[in-house]
C-alpha cells in the first residue's frame, strides 16, 4: 500500500510537473505573440504614416509627423529602436531639405507643417546626436525659439525671421543669411559673428 502510495504520488508530480511545463509554454508563446502583434501594429502605424507624409492635406502630414515621432518615443525593444530612430531620422531629414530647398518652389502655405517638422527634429532627444545637413534652405518664414541646436549645418541657408531663445551648439552657419539678428541672445550673436558674414 505504502508503495502504491508512492507511485501515485510520483504520477501525480509528474502530471504537476507536465501541466506547469505547458502552461509556460503558453505564457512564453502569449508573450513572444504579443510581442509580434506589437511589432506590426508599429510597421503598421509607420507605413501608414510614410503614405501620408505624401498628402496635400496638412492636417494629414501634421498627423503622420506626429505618429513617427510618438513611435520613436515610445519604441522599447532596442533592435527596433535602432531602426525606427534612424529611419524616422532620415525621413524628417529629407522631408525638410526635399520641402525647403532653395533651389526648389517651396509651398509657403505649408509654413505650420515646416515647422512642426523641425521642431521634432531639434526637440527629440535621440535626433541631437546625428548631423543634420540643411544647407541651401529657405527658413526665412520660419520659427525657432527654445531650442538648443545641435551637430546641423545651415551653410548658405536663409535662417528664420523669428529667432528666439535659441542656443547653436556645434552648428556651422557659414554665408548664413539672418534677417533679423536682433533676436538672438547676445552670447549667440559673438559667436554667430565668427561663422558667418553679414
């Protein structure tokens, strides 16, 4: 009797044993499902949003600048946001030099979508440490203030009007033209005097 006791108990450790097993595997395939759907629905969201970078409409381009830059700052899983911040990077680069190149007609109606765009650019934290290349543009109906710019080069470009609160660091601002250097704070136009001519 002691020994059928002992068999049971061990049939029964097992069956424990096996149903513990089964139900990790279902917790592990959840969570590694989960995680899947979360990654789609992201591509999802950014292709849906590269579609609509296209739009005439503003409020549609306003839109989808706004869901690249909540999916850079909401991306977890480091591999991902590898990709995302220096895809979404170069797209918010390009949009910029492509919308206000000087050589191309620039649409001055889209002056609120311009800005916004290079207000997440110089906002978002991950975006400072790459260069940015924004040479030859026309900023001149344009807003800058509060920001600190990092690592850009606007060499040969028209900078903004309305220049307010605004800290160049590593920035290179050669043959820039300012229309109104007035605004700038006194420590940024010594230091502007040196890299560009008025």
């Amino acid at each position: 009797l002691a020994i059928l006791g002992g068999i049971i108990a061990i049939i029964a450790l097992r069956i424990n044993y096996n149903r513990t097993k089964k139900f990790e595997e279902s917790v592990g395939n959840q969570t590694q499902e989960l995680h899947l759907n979360t990654q789609q629905k992201i591509h999802d969201r950014f292709n849906s949003a590269l579609e609509q970078l296209s739009s005439d409409k503003d409020y549609v381009v306003i839109g989808a600048l706004h869901t690249l830059n909540e999916i850079v700052n909401n991306l977890d899983d480091k591999e991902e946001y590898k990709y995302y911040v220096e895809t979404i990077y170069s797209i918010f680069s390009g949009f910029i030099r492509s919308e206000l190149r000087l050589s191309s007609s620039i649409n001055y109606s889209r002056t609120e979508v311009y800005n916004i765009a290079l207000d997440i650019i110089f906002s978002v934290e991950c975006f400072k440490k790459f260069p940015k290349n924004f040479q030859h543009l026309d900023l001149s109906r344009l807003t800058l203030d509060n920001k600190e710019i990092y690592n850009t080069n606007f060499s040969n470009s028209i900078m903004p009007k309305i220049i307010e609160d605004i800290q160049f660091i590593n920035c290179t601002l050669n043959d820039s033209t300012f229309g109104n250097i007035e605004n700038l704070a006194q420590n940024n136009r010594e230091e502007l005097e040196i890299y560009f001519h008025r």
